[in-house]
C-alpha cells in the first residue's frame, strides 16, 4: 500500500508472550488486503478485475465485494466526490508512478472522465459479481487502508485483546479503553510544517487523514495532489488536509477523501449529517473549519 505501519497491543504482564502472536494476526490482515486490493501489484484481485473490463459479471471475493460496496455508498453519500473508479485519471496525472508528473493534456483529461462514474461499476450482491463497463478502472487507495485497520481490530478484538491502536499511513482504528482511562487520544500533523496542528480526541471508532503533502507535484507554483474531482478530472487545489473520526476506518477513510474533494462548505454539511462522526479541514493558509460531534474533540494549537 506503499505505506507505513503501525501496530500497537497492549496485554497485561502475565499475558505479554501473547501480544507477539496477536502483532503477527493482525499484520496478516493488512497483508492479505494489501494482496487482494493494491494496483501496486499487477496479480492482486483488482489488478484482475480491472483488466476485465468490459467483459461482463466477474465473481469477487467476499472481502473485495464490501469495499466496492462500502464506496459505492460512500459515493452517493458525497455526490461523487468520492469515486474509486478516478483510476484512469490518477493514471493520466502521473500519480503512480510520479515519473511524468506534469499537466495531461485537455483531450486526455475529457478522454480519462469517459470511464469515471461510480455508476459505472454493478456489483451483484446475490452472485457476488462485479461487472466493470468498458474503460472503467477501479482504484482502492482511498478506502482500503481504512478497511484494512477494521480488519486487524477485529482480529485482535476476536483474540480477547484488551487494548490495541492500529495506524496504517494515518488511517488509524482504536480497540478498547486506552490504558490508564480517558479518550484515546491522536495528533493531527501540520499540513506545511514539522509540527502537530493539535490533537483529536474521541472514545471508539477511528480516524483518517488525507493530505497534499505526502504525495503532490508542483506547475508554476501550483500544487497538485493525488487526490482528483472526479467531477471535473483535475486534482483539488486549495484544500491542505482533512481529518474524520467515524464509527470504522473504512468510513473514516472515505470520508477524509470526500471531505478534501468537497471543501469546507458542503464537505462538513456532508459530516455532519452522518452520525459518529466528525471533521477537520485545513487550507494551505493553516485556516480550520471544524464541524465536532458529541465527545469526539479537536484541540487546535493557537501558535
Ligand atoms: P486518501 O489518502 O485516503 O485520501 O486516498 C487518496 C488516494 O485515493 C489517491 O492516491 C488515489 O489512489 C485515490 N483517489 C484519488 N482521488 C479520489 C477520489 N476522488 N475518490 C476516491 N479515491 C480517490
Ligand atoms: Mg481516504
């Protein structure tokens, strides 16, 4: 998933020979998700899928079958700000491979949209089929992370696991009380310096970032990011980062891409209207509109 990981259990004494087993459950998890669902390996379950379409219902596993499911919400939810099927525009901008990282030309851009549109994925839930129309491309990187970090909680959860914090590249899930009580408790990085912005704070459920610092180019003073409107086929500028607690990682992590497609106004309409839930946005001025929920807390820093 070309990127970091991060897993932390927390087992009392007597039980610590314990949490290296439970470490290694959970690195499985996230491993057989990045196997089915990274483009970074052209024999994964997607990579196959992909390739295939056009061709009519292709049977998927289970696994596979909920994250398509899960985005296909998730785009309804947000108009279509949030579309895993952009991968012929990530492509085209150059953001796999970075090589030719530079402005596509106007027809290619109009050409790449021609297989953009979630409704252009039919997923058959009774067949447990997918059927992808012709020159549409699905990519995962906006939601698989956070369906990633579900799985791994709920493995250790299974394992009677009191404890545990799981952070895969931002998309962080949290598992039980917090040694020594009170809310978990998660910094929230600065978009353009070395330095937490603040801190979020909330009881269960999880935690996602999306930013324009990890993975961009620049024209002319111009930033380009990796995450792309699908509506207009142009990466988003003007929107530095976002951060969303929500019940599960795999929301958490669809929505943070949401929230930085459709910006401070309608993104946090969208927030708020969902329950558990809660953002942060941040332009590349380090200006925050925050839209809380209940005893899910931000605390900025003034400095
Ligand atoms: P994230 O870091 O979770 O916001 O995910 C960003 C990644 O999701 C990008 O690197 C692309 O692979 C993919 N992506 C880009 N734009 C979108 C979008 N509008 N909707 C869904 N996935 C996207
Ligand atoms: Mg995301």
């Amino acid at each position: 998933m070309a990127t970091a990981l991060a897993i932390t259990v927390y087992r009392t004494h007597d039980d610590g020979d314990r949490a290296d087993a439970d470490l290694d459950a959970a690195f499985q998890d996230i491993v057989s998700v990045d196997r089915a669902m990274s483009l970074y390996r052209p024999d994964s379950e997607l990579s196959l899928l992909n390739v295939r379409a056009g061709s009519g219902p292709i049977e998927v596993s289970e696994s596979l079958f909920d994250v398509l499911s899960t985005a296909e919400e998730f785009a309804r939810a947000s108009n279509g700000a949030f579309d895993v099927t952009v991968q012929p525009l990530v492509e085209l901008w150059g953001f796999y491979r970075f090589e030719h990282a530079a402005i596509p030309p106007v027809a290619d851009i109009e050409q790449a949209r021609g297989g953009v549109g979630h409704g252009r994925v039919v997923l058959d839930r009774a067949a447990k089929t997918v059927t992808l129309a012709p020159n549409t491309r699905v990519d995962l990187g906006g939601i698989a992370k956070g369906y990633a970090v579900d799985r791994a909680i709920a493995t250790l959860a299974a394992r009677g696991v009191p404890a545990a914090l799981v952070d895969l590249g931002g998309n962080i899930g949290v598992l039980g009380v917090r040694p020594g009580g009170g809310p978990w408790s998660i910094g929230i990085q600065h978009p353009r310096e070395r330095r937490l912005l603040g801190r979020v704070t909330f009881s269960a459920g999880a935690t996602a970032t999306s930013g324009d610092y990890d993975r961009f180019f620049e024209v002319d003073g111009r930033r380009f990011s990796h995450i792309i409107d699908p509506r207009t086929g142009w990466p988003v500028e003007g929107v530095a980062a976002a951060t969303v607690v929500a019940p599960t990682a795999m929301a958490a992590d669809a929505l943070s891409t949401a929230l930085f497609v459709l910006g401070p106004d309608v993104g946090t309409k969208l927030i708020a209207s969902l329950p558990g839930t809660a953002g942060l946005i941040i332009d590349p001025d380090g200006h925050v509109v925050v839209q809380g929920n209940g005893d899910i807390q931000f605390e900025l820093k003034s400095d």
